[in-house]
C-alpha cells in the first residue's frame, strides 16, 4: 500500500471488509519491543544476523517531559550516542540495511519507512526484464515480492518473534 500511515492501512481493511465480508486481521505484534531491541542493537553495536545499523537514529528520554535527539549522519558507535544512551535514553527510530539488498527506517511500533532497494535488486531487475520498460517493471516487482518474502520474518525474528495472543 506503500505508506506507514495507520489510517490508510484501516481504510484498505475497510475496503476489504467491504468487497469480501469480512476480514479477521490483527496488528502484528512481536516478543521483544521494537525499543528495546534497536536499542540493545545500537548499544553493542550489533545487529542481528543480516542486519546493519546505519547512520540514523532518534534517541527519546524515557521520563514524560524528557528530551529527543535526532541523529542524521552521525557515526552511532560513537561515545557521545553511548552516553545517550547510558544515562537513559532509547533509541525510537533506526535506520538499518538488510542483507545488503534494502535499507529502511525502523521504529518503535514497528513501522518501516523509507524502504529503498539497493543497486543490486535494481540491476538484476533491469538485467532479467530485458530491453522493454514493461519487461523490467515485472521483473522489479517479482524481485521486490521475492525479496520481502525473505525480509519480512527475517524482521521478525529478529524483533524476539512473533508474540501470537492466547485464544488464536
């Protein structure tokens, strides 16, 4: 659907709901917190498998009036992000690579923003499409499903798994 937007993600499922009858969906949710882990990740400054941490973060004060960092091309093993992060801070947002094959932006209700496939998928894509732009089209979409179909339960995992509610 192509945004991170809450409502129109529920405007799709309504839509849905409308042209199927019903459609029994709930909001994934995962074991470990998104914070927690993100900031574990940048803390030891270790990903998990498959997983790279770039150059951006936002850091939030866990205190109600507490303060926010933005971190935009910033080296985050650096000693001034670790002692953010020792005196109290989280990380809420994390720029990341996967596999070398995309980069994104993470958050803290798992949303991911600023998807970007790197050169590579785009290359093979323009490689296996052949000279017509319909052609490659297809090609980029097939890769792109492909390489979600890995991404996704990669993310997952490595968010603690998925946390399925009792009565499922």
């Amino acid at each position: 659907m192509n945004s991170a937007s809450p409502k129109r993600a529920e405007d799709l499922l309504s839509t849905l709901r409308e042209v199927i009858g019903s459609l029994p969906v709930r909001p994934l949710t995962v074991k470990m917190a998104p914070t927690a882990t993100m900031t574990d990740w940048v803390k030891t400054q270790k990903a998990a498998d498959d997983f790279f941490v770039l150059d951006e973060c936002e850091l939030r004060d866990t205190h109600e009036d507490g303060g926010i960092v933005r971190c935009k091309r910033q080296d985050l093993t650096s000693d001034e992000i670790q002692l953010h992060l020792n005196t109290g801070k989280v990380v809420t947002q994390l720029s990341l690579a996967w596999q070398d094959k995309l980069s994104f932006m993470l958050d803290d209700k798992m949303v991911v923003k600023r998807l970007k496939f790197e050169d590579l998928l785009q290359d093979q894509a323009e490689q296996d499409g052949g000279d017509e732009a319909l052609g490659q089209l297809d090609a980029s979409f097939t890769l792109m499903m492909l390489t979600f179909g890995e991404f996704l339960p990669a993310l997952v995992e490595a968010l603690g798994g998925e946390e399925i509610p009792q009565g499922i």
